[in-house]
C-alpha cells in the first residue's frame, strides 16, 4: 500500500494491523527517559500531558510514571488497541493514563489545555505542505507556557515521498517560532541500538 494512494488513516491502519510496524522502536527512547531523569531540563510536577501518534504507547505509559496525567493520541484503531492491552500488562502511573483514536487536528482539546506534549516520530509523517497545520495545532493545544518536546527524527535519512520524511531543526524553527520559543536543545542526545541514528533533542515554550 502506498502511501499517497490511499488516506492517512486507512495506510496506518494497515501497516498496525498487518504488523508492519516497523519504526515502532519496543520501548521509550533513551534520550526521553535521560531528559527527565537527569533534570536536564525543569519541568512542572504536575502537567497534563499529550503525546500524539503514540502508536504502542510506550512513551505516554512512561509520562504516567512519571506522575503525569498523559493522553495518548492515535487514529489507527489498532494502534490504540495496542496501547491499551500494553498499559494493562504494565506498571502505569501514578499519573492518569488514557488512550483516545481520534484525529491530532480534530478532536477536542480538553478545557485545561496541555502543558507538556511530546512528538517523536510523528512529525516525520506529516507531509511537508502540511507542517504549519502541525505547528498551529500544537499551539492550540498547548496552554501559554506549556511545553513541546520535540526529539527531531530522521535527520540523517528519509524519503521525497516520505514517509518518513527527512526534518531537520531549522524546519522546526520555521513552523513553530510563531508561537514558541526554542528554549533548550541537545544535538546529539545518547542512542542505543537499533535505533542509532542522527537525532536532535529540542524543547519548545509556548508564547
């Protein structure tokens, strides 16, 4: 199945409920997991959290140990399935944890707005037309002050076609400097393998 042939969610759908899933990485990335144990960076205790695409939900069950109440967002009803038999088999919160199928652009935004998302993967998705409607979003979503995690990958690789499709920072700053300030970066954040590839760790504070 390609990609540009048929709608975004009838290719996710396919390639989660033929397990073609293959970016999907096991588990919450290093780099994550690194930023806030090793308080690179201060973040509030108590925030609700967002992470969209997050396919199996390794990185929102990971928030939700962290004490955070986090949504996991995906619109691939496998996926969301997932995500929910993962969190039932792991050790979750104390944090709140939920997994919503629904569409990044269109659901509902919770009347207390995010103070924390994370986006790893899936802005390597989003078609290059599309980037200032991702970075609109966010700024939607996010409450004045809130953060956006952004660990930027590929770098190094991707397709025209995508995807994914190949990003880079300076792509970030141009759809998110509207309504965000860069406010931390690590250009190099630690690797482990398979996943050793050229990635950058950038945090964004909402105007």
């Amino acid at each position: 199945m390609e990609f540009d042939q048929k709608p975004a969610i009838d290719y996710w759908e396919h390639r989660w409920a033929n397990n073609q899933a293959a970016w999907d990485f096991g588990k919450t990335q290093i780099a994550l997991i690194q930023l806030f144990e090793e308080n690179k960076f201060q973040f509030p205790t108590k925030a609700n959290v967002l992470v969209p695409g997050c396919g199996s939900g390794y990185d929102a069950i990971y928030f939700s140990q962290l004490g955070y109440d986090t949504t996991g967002l995906d619109f691939s009803a496998s996926a969301n399935q997932k995500a929910k038999e993962l969190a039932a088999n792991s050790q979750t919160g104390p944090g709140q944890l939920q997994f919503v199928q629904a569409d990044f652009y269109n659901f509902p935004a919770p009347s207390s707005l995010y103070q924390i998302a994370y986006d790893y993967t899936f802005l390597s998705t989003v078609r290059p037309e599309d980037r200032i409607k991702w970075g609109s979003r966010y700024a939607d979503l996010i409450s004045p002050g809130g953060f956006l995690i952004t660990l930027i990958f590929p770098i190094d690789f991707g397709n025209e076609d995508g995807p994914p499709f190949k990003l880079n920072k300076e792509m970030c700053h141009q759809v998110l400097d509207p309504n965000f300030d860069l406010v931390y970066q690590d250009l190099n954040p630690n690797k482990e393998p398979p996943r050793t590839s050229a990635s950058v760790m950038a945090i964004w504070k909402r105007k």
